[in-house]
C-alpha cells in the first residue's frame, strides 16, 4: 500500500511540476514577443515602454 501512494504522490507531483514548466515556457515566449516588438518599434522611432 505505502509503494502504491508513493508511485501516485511522484506521478502527481510530476505532472504538477509539468504543468508548471509548461506555463512557465508560456511566460518567456510571450515576453520574448515583447521585447522583440519593442525592439522593432524601438528601431522604428518611438520609444513605448520603459525598459
């Protein structure tokens, strides 16, 4: 039985840990998106944010 909830208690805390990478990889595309428009805005003439 403890063999049993310890194979539950990994494959759960594996798929925790995925999911959390998973929005983690979501974050750094959304900000590399950013700043490559901030970058070619930047280059364009006008300065939008503050970095």
């Amino acid at each position: 039985m403890v063999p049993l909830l310890i194979v539950l208690l990994l494959a759960l805390l594996l798929f925790g840990a995925g999911f959390a990478l998973k929005i983690l990889w979501w974050v750094a595309i959304i900000v590399i998106v950013l700043w490559l428009l901030g970058f070619l805005v930047r280059s364009g003439g006008g300065r939008w944010y503050r970095w």
